[in-house]
C-alpha cells in the first residue's frame, strides 16, 4: 500500500494502481466522472468534495487520510454517493450522448479519456487511444504540423485550435476543428486539458463549393472582355464597390475599389450618365445607355447595361454595370454614314448625267423620226423614242428623290399610263388599279416599266382599229412575294393563232426578253372581248392577302 495522502490532492491523470508503483494508466471513466461533478459536503459528512473542472481553476478532490486517489476516486466514492443511485453518472451519461468527440488530457498532453462519441466514430478501443496513440488515426501528411502545434501549445500553456482530417471506423478521413483549452490552478500552472473534435466536413464542402463558385465567378468576371462593376450611387457621383481589372484600366488605375468616379475622372462624367444611373435604380428594371466619355485613352464610345441590385452600404442604391466599349462600332457607322453620303451624293450625279443624255438620245431620235420619208421607218424611230423615253424619266424620277437606287413602281407606272393614253388620243379610256406603292431597286423596276410600255402601247394601237371608244385596264398588285402587272382591252383581241414564243414583233421581242431578264413569266388570256397579258416577277417583298 502506498503511504497515507494528506486529505487534499490533486487528482493526477497519470495514477497509480495503488501499488506505489507510479504505472501509468487512464483515469476510469466512473473517476473522471466523479472529478468532474461539484457535490457540496453535507455537514460533517467524510464524503468526499469534489470539485467541477473550470476553466481557469483547478481541479482537487478532498479525500479521507489513508485512501489513494483511485481508491478515493472510484470504490469509496461510489459508496460515499449510495444515497444517490445517479451521482457520478450524470457526467458520464451527458458526455456519451455529446454528437462530438470530446476527450481530456494531462498537463504534458497525455490523453487519458475520450467519450464513446470517439471510439464509434474511430473504431478503436481506449487501450489502442491511451496517451499518444491518437497519433495511429491521423493523416500522416497531416500529422507532422499537428505534432509541430500542439507540443507547442503544451510548452507554452496556449489554447490549441486546428482543422486536421481524422480516420473513420470505415478508412475514410473526414475534417475536424480541435479546440483545446488548457485548465490551469490557482498558480496559472496548466494541470488539464480539454479537447473537442467537431466535424466540419460539410462546412468544408460548403467552403470548397462556395470556393470553387467565386473562383468561376471571378475568372468569367475577369474574362469576359467588357467592363464590369458593382456601385453604390451618391446624388451626383459613384463609388466602386467592386470592379474588375478591365475597369480598372480604363480608369487609369491598379483598382478602383472604394473610390468615386469624379475622384478617378477628375470630374469629367458624361451628363447623361448620373440621370440614367438613378432612373435605372428608381425603375427597378435594367436600363440599356450609350454615351461618349473621354478617359485615359482619349474619346471612347460605350454601351452599359444597369442592373439595380439590393441596397448597398448606408442605405444608398446599389447598381452592377456591365459596359462594352463600342467605339469601333460607332467609328464604322460614322465611315459608313459618310459612305454613304458620297455614295448618295455618286447616285444623284449618275442619275443625273444619264437623264441628260437620254433626253440627248430622244431628242436625237425625235429629229431622226420628223426626217425620216418612209412611214415604217417614222413609225419605228418614234417607237424608239418612246422606250428611251420610259428610261429617261425613271432616272430623272430618281434624280428629284434622295432614293437613287430604288423606284415607286405603282408612282411611275400610273403616270406611264396616263402619258401613253394621252398620246394615242381621247377615245380611248384609261382605267388604273394598284395597292399601295411598291418601292423595287432599278434592276427590277426599269425592266418592268419597259415591258408595261410595250403592252399599253399594243393596246392603244391595235386594240381598237377604227373604233373611237374602248377602254385599257392597267392592275397592278403584289402576292406572295410577286408583282403582277395586267394589261387588259376590250378591243378586237389576238389573232387565233397569237403565240407570244413566235412573235416575230420588236415589241413582243422586248416583253419576252425583259420578262425572263428579271425572272418573271407571262400569260396571255382571251378577255372575251379583248387581250388579257399577265406579267409576273419576284420582288423579295411578302405580302399577305386581306381576309
């Protein structure tokens, strides 16, 4: 038997098995469960006091002269607390039914107990744990640096705190935080210490996530190749929340976060820009502006998209602003614009030069036809005349409109037709129908017209021989992406065997050969009385027929 102690000690972690042997062993968990239970002494009882562990405090035990701390701690307690089945058990049971492992440790960090928490989640046993044998549990990577801190934490009598992996019953390695706080007497010497392992492998994962989110968002934020930024916005001026390098750059400097605009531009803002940033916020939707600024680089043309975001530091309205500098756009609209301009400024010249020499020609041929003694050859030169003239006055339509390229077709063919019924004589009435004006490029138009003229021209001259009255119907109307021009009579019509392939005529020549020159097609109909041709050619314009 060991000597008698005084009737005060400090429970050692390390004790005794009563032989005076001084062998080391854990404290049973029934004895660390009598340490750490404050029970008043009650009279002049021999029962033990026992003091609760608190942080900053040591822990003794008072305990009758002649016991050792293991006899004092474990039989005579027990037997001291028969009045009370549960005394000693309340800690026991509190820190086995603890979610996280937990376990305590000498001065030296000799671990001597861990709660059943420890052991279900290790899959070990209290011998395989006892003192340093946590080690056999740890990641070996890991456990240099864990060794390396917490030594240190022992010699200097510091509070321990690390996240390190810890080996599962099933081999697997899941991260815990250790917190341990040292228990010190009331000489500030260390006599204890307390750890808890918690799990933190889904906050790990949360963080890895969240990580791996920002990393995305910062590299498509950097990536991007426009100019982005966060702001909070002042009455007259911003301030960068947030902004990436490009921003950055363009405001001349390494990072603009926490700085104001006029700050940054020395308070050159475009006057559109503050008006538009508060108009965006009060309408809560995004706002889309495009306004010059003159920055570092010189004058830069932008495009900013603004997003009112939740309100920012201080209560002020919060925008993201997504801008893309399109200054090579503005820069290709402003050389196209005066492109053209010139090429407007060409068209009108050319239009204008080629009315003047058709007018030339048909004034050459009006000279040609009052010479001319035989009436065939009259007759075909004022013919002549009549087609340059169609031409002639299509381009000098262009020249008086700022459209140079492209031509009324229902404008100009009503006009024709009124012309060409006034220079055949009185007799012969005009009806014309069309929808609203088709506006076609010269390619298309010119041809047309040509081919319009020819046909009212047969008409008038053929259609009623010797007669004074009669009637021609000009329609012209656009289906499905086609113009169909008809030139109807009630005249004496075609002969039985007209063919419109055989015609030998310069007239029916021309129909045929500006008809397939514009891709189109014509029909010819007996209008009973009178001819019927129906000409018909793509425009590129659809159009959907009235219900």
């Amino acid at each position: 038997m060991p000597p008698p102690i005084s009737r005060r000690r400090r429970v050692s972690p390390r004790l005794g098995a009563g032989d005076g042997s001084g062998s080391e062993r854990a404290m049973p968990l029934t004895s660390v469960a009598a340490s750490t239970c404050r029970r008043p002494a009650v009279g002049n009882s021999s029962r033990p006091v026992l003091h609760a562990p608190v942080m900053g405090n040591t822990e003794f035990v008072d305990l009758p002269s002649g016991l050792t701390p293991v006899d004092g701690l474990r039989p005579q307690t027990e037997a001291s607390f028969a009045a009370d089945p549960n005394a000693g058990l309340d800690f026991r049971l509190m820190a086995d039914l603890m979610p996280t492992p937990c376990w305590m440790a000498n001065a030296d960090g000799y671990i001597f107990w861990y709660n059943r928490r420890f052991y279900d989640y290790t899959g070990t046993t209290p011998d395989q744990m006892a003192g340093w044998g946590w080690r056999s549990i740890h990641d070996p990577d890991m456990l240099p640096a864990v060794m390396a801190k917490w030594t240190g934490a022992i010699e200097r009598g510091e509070r321990f705190e690390m996240t390190f992996p810890l080996r599962a019953a099933d081999g697997s390695f899941r991260p815990f935080l250790t917190r341990v706080e040292p228990v010190r007497n009331a000489n500030g010497t260390v006599v204890r210490w307390y750890g808890v392992n918690s799990d933190v492998s889904g906050e790990v994962q949360l963080e890895t996530r969240l990580s791996e989110s920002e990393a995305a968002l910062r590299a498509f934020f950097e990536t991007t190749g426009i100019y982005t930024a966060i702001i909070d916005l002042d009455p007259d001026d911003f301030t960068f929340v947030l902004a990436n390098r490009r921003m950055a750059r363009f405001w001349g400097a390494d990072g603009v976060t926490g700085r104001t605009a006029r700050d940054l531009s020395g308070g050159r803002l475009p006057r559109s820009m503050m008006p538009a940033m508060h108009a965006a916020h009060v309408s809560g939707k995004p706002t889309t502006l495009e306004y010059p600024f003159n920055g570092p680089d010189g004058d830069r043309w932008f495009t900013a998209t603004l997003t009112p975001m939740p309100t920012g530091r201080g209560g002020k309205p919060r925008l993201s602003i997504v801008s893309l500098d399109i200054t090579a756009r503005k820069d290709a609209e402003a050389a196209l614009a005066q492109a053209l301009e010139t090429k407007d400024t060409l068209l009108h010249e050319v239009n204008h030069r080629v009315k003047n020499s058709l007018q030339l020609v048909t004034a050459l041929l009006s000279l040609q036809a009052a010479q001319a003694r035989e009436p065939a050859l009259r007759s075909s030169l004022i013919e002549a005349r009549g087609r340059v003239s169609v031409v002639a006055s299509m381009h000098q339509r262009l020249y008086s409109t700022s459209a140079h390229d492209r031509v009324d077709l229902v404008s100009y063919l009503r006009e024709l037709s009124v012309e060409s019924a006034a220079a055949h004589g009185s007799g012969i009435a005009l009806d014309f129908t069309a929808d609203d004006e088709l506006v076609l490029p010269l390619t298309i138009a010119v041809p047309l017209a040509l081919v319009v003229s020819e046909l009212l021209t047969n008409a008038f001259k053929y259609a009623f021989p010797g007669a004074e009255r009669g009637t021609v119907r000009v329609t012209v109307h656009v289906v499905d992406g086609k113009v169909c021009l008809i030139i109807a009579d009630d005249g004496v019509g075609l002969p039985p065997d007209f063919n419109l392939a055989r015609a030998g005529s310069l007239g029916m020549k021309i129909v045929r050969s500006l008809t397939r020159q514009v891709g189109g097609t014509v029909e010819i109909e007996d209008n009973a009385p009178g001819a019927k041709f129906t000409v018909c050619a793509p425009t590129g314009i659809v159009t959907t027929p009235a219900a």
